[in-house]
C-alpha cells in the first residue's frame, strides 16, 4: 500500500515494495543481497518489523547461511523480535508473497523512492521549523536551512555520489573487451527473420484477416509446426492476450486450426472481466508488472497482443511520446529475451500501420497483410503477407498468398508463393508508379524493377509511360 502525508499524519511510503524487497531477498539472497547494499540501508524501510527482517537476512547474506523460514524463525525468537514482527503467520505471509526474484530492482527502486520522499518531507518541516524561530538572524537562518537542504541531499545521493556511475563504470567494455565478450546469440524462433526478443507487427485493415494468421503463427510456435513456409524453432511457451475478439471465436478458430496446445495459453478480455471485473490497459504499470511476472513464471517466450487498438487506452495513437508509456516495458520484455508480437490496424493509407511511426523505430520486423478477395459471408479470410521491415535476415522475405477457410470442424489453409511479377503488379495496382518508389517497397533493385515493368508490358497489363508505370485498363466485353 501507498502512505501519504495527509492529516493523521503518517508519510510515504510502499508496503508491497518493501515486501517485495524482503522477499525477493528470500528467493534469491545471494543475487539481490549486493544490490541491496549498494541502494538500501534498513532505515530506508518504513516499517518497523520490515527493517528488522532486512537487517537479519543481510546478516544471512554475509554469513552464507540459506534464508530458510525455520533458521529465520528461531533466531528472531530467539532476539524476542518474532512478536514484534507479527509472529510466525506474518514471516510465513512474507515468504510467500512474490513468486521470484527477478523484479528485485523494481521493488529495491520503490523503497528507496519513498524513503527519498520521507526524508525530504522531515528536511522542509525542518526548515520551517528553523524559520519560525525568530531568535535567529537573517545569515544564521540562511546558514541552518543550508545545513538542513544537505542532510536530505543525501537521501538521492547517498555517500555524496550517484549510485548510477558504479553501475555504469561496472558495465563499461573497451573495444577490445567487446572483441572478447562472450555473447550469448538470440534463438530462432520461427524462419530465419524471428528471434527471441524480438518485437513484431503484423498489421492491415479491419477484417483482412490478421488474427488469422496470428493464432496459427502462434500455434506453431507453441506445438513446434511449421506455419505454411516458415519453420518454427519450438515448441515454446507462449502467452496470446485477446483485447478484442469475444472468446467463442477465439475458441473456435484455435478449435479448427488443429489440436490442442498445451504451451499455448490464452487471455481473453471477456473473460477476465466476468471473472475479475479487471479491464486490459497495457499503459497500467501494475498490469506491465503483472504480465513480466506471468511470462517469467510460465516459461513465457512469445507475447502476442491483439491488438493495439483495443489493450491500449488512454494515448493519442498519433503522439510518440504517449507510446513511451510503453516502450521502457517492451525494452525490459527485450532484455529477458521475451519477443512480442502486436496485432494492429493499418491507417487511411492501407501500406501503413495506423499512428505514430515511433514504434517501429524499435521493432525487429514489419508484417503487412493485403485483401486479394472479399469471402462470402466474412468467413475464413485470404491475404497476401509481405514484409515492409526486417532486420534479422539480409534478403527480403518472400511475398506468401494465404487462405483460411472454415469447413466442418476444420479450417482449411492454403499458402502460394507470391512470383516477383505478381508482387510488382499489386504495387502498381497500389498506386506506386516511379521505379524508385517500387523497388524501395520490394526490397530490390531499380534494374530489377525495370525489368519487371517491361515483363509487364509484354503481357499487356502495363502501360509505361515515361518514367511512370500504370495498369491498362481492360475494355469490357461486348456481348
């Protein structure tokens, strides 16, 4: 819980993070217990019992003995402190509070913020203070507010420095370090151009077909199946949360795309409201925390998040800055080799996702999805896939023609390469006409394009025209 300064006259402070703390110290005493000691002293813990707790386990820490519940039992039994930590029921709720170790940091941030917050607090009632004692000049009054300003300058600085430089002086490599350091390469996970840690988008106008092509990706990843051309590297863990579909037709297009995954879990929106009353709103910090938790606690390898439109409220698609509400989390994703793929819709302009192009500024690859036909009764879906960004792979990856047709209690799916000249004459239909402009959306040559353009023109479907290509018109049939 969150203290304030209000009328009874408690200060901050954060309870859960201070549990946090004591508890990520419990999991994993000898990882967290330096880091501890580089940022917190046990003052630094509003609560009483928590500081004595923190001051034992450091005690542990230094002695190399396990934090285990029946040595920390008997030794504040012992000092006559187990009363005055709320008895055995509290240290046995404390153990079980987080299930890891592995946003000690986060937790070690919270406290030390309110304890910041508690210092300064006590600092300015010291100053004032100090200002109502009239019995001192104008220069001693000056002089003792100074003295009170360095006391609580400590609390953000303690020991006069800056607990970022060890940090960044620890992490520096030399050139020649860097030649040396062993760097552990990013697995694959489907094809050449998906790698854990990646962060993805698959995206197209409404009804085209993405959450199609999402789920059977997010299948194969899963059960180790290939997905049409691509080959999956699994089978991984992997966490799909639906903000939009309502969960029978989620049900029924995992239900006919084939059997049963177990490593493939899903959240649908629907359903944690009936069962919680909880809204997904991917720019809640605490639901950020709860799904790093969840991955790390599952194994998780693959996030998919569909979509972007519906998990994320509260921001201007338009504005960069609202999507840093969620680029320190996707970074943090990153670092523990967790790839996420977003689910979005395309702009006015189909060739381009919709709102800001910040997010793609750190997105491994672009996947765009194009209408070839409208399906009867908008069942089953056909698209073609093409890449507008990728980073992992040298070459651009191939231009594919999909169909998802339900039939019975299956869905049937049918992929087709899609030729150079096929690709080419979709980008002409698209409205692009300059070489330049075309090779740059295919990923290849000005040289290639041309040549593309005068196949074209053989077949008598193009017209070139300068330096502009355009589609001829057919001239209807008369009957």
């Amino acid at each position: 819980m969150d203290g304030t300064n209000g009328a009874n006259g408690s200060l901050p402070y954060d309870e859960d993070a201070e549990k946090g703390v004591l508890c990520s110290l419990i999991l994993g005493l000898e990882k967290v217990a330096d880091l501890c000691k580089q940022r917190l002293e046990p003052n630094d813990f509003y609560s009483p019992a928590h500081r004595i707790i923190y001051g034992l386990l450091l005690e542990f820490a230094d002695e190399e003995k396990p934090a285990e519940f029946h040595l920390i039992k008997g030794i504040l039994k012992d000092r006559g402190q187990l009363n005055e930590i709320g008895g055995a029921e509290f240290l046995d709720q404390l153990y079980r509070f987080i299930p890891t170790a592995a946003n000690a940091r986060y937790y070690i941030d919270g406290v030390k913020e309110k304890a910041s917050f508690r210092k300064l607090i006590l600092g300015c009632g010291k100053i004032m203070k100090i200002a109502n004692e009239t019995t001192l000049s104008g220069d001693e009054l000056i002089i003792r507010a100074h003295e009170a300003i360095e006391e609580f300058q400590s609390a953000f600085h303690p020991n006069g420095k800056n607990p970022w430089v060890a940090d960044l002086e620890n992490s520096l490599s030399s050139s020649a370090q860097l030649r040396d350091l062993e760097l552990k390469p990013r697995e694959p996970i489907v094809g050449d151009w998906f790698k854990e840690g990646d962060l993805g988008f698959i995206f197209a106008p409404r009804g085209v077909g993405k959450t199609w092509l999402a789920i059977d990706l997010a299948r194969g990843i899963a059960s180790g199946h290939n997905v049409g051309p691509w080959k999956s590297h699994g089978p991984q863990h992997v966490l799909y949360i639906d903000g939009e579909m309502p969960p029978d037709a989620v049900r029924e297009r995992d239900r006919t795309l084939g059997e049963p995954c177990e490593n493939l879990v899903y959240c649908n929106h629907e359903i944690l409201f009936q069962r919680t009353g909880r809204i997904l709103n991917l720019t809640n910090h605490e639901l950020q925390n709860a799904i790093l938790e969840t991955c790390l606690d599952f194994g998780i390898k693959v996030l998919f998040l569909d979509n972007i439109s519906t998990l994320v409220s509260g921001s201007d698609e338009n504005k960069g800055l609202d999507w840093e509400m969620l680029q320190p989390w996707l970074l943090d994703l990153r670092r523990r080799k967790i790839a996420v793929v977003f689910i979005h819709h395309a702009g006015r302009n189909p060739r381009e996702m919709r709102g800001h192009s910040k997010r793609e500024d750190s997105a491994f690859w672009v996947i765009r999805l194009e209408r070839t036909e409208e399906i009867e009764a908008r069942v089953g879906a056909k698209f073609i896939s093409r890449f507008t960004k990728c980073r992992n792979t040298a070459d651009e990856p191939c231009a594919y023609e999909w169909g998802y047709i339900p039939s019975g209690d299956r869905t049937d799916v049918s992929i087709r390469q899609m030729a150079p000249i096929d690709v080419f004459k979709r980008v002409v239909q698209d409205g692009l006409c300059r070489p330049t402009d075309i090779a740059a959306e295919m990923g290849i040559s000005k040289g290639y394009a041309s040549k593309l353009a005068k196949k074209g023109e053989e077949a008598g479907w193009l017209i070139i025209d300068g330096g502009t290509y355009r589609l001829r018109e057919l001239k209807p049939v008369e009957v």
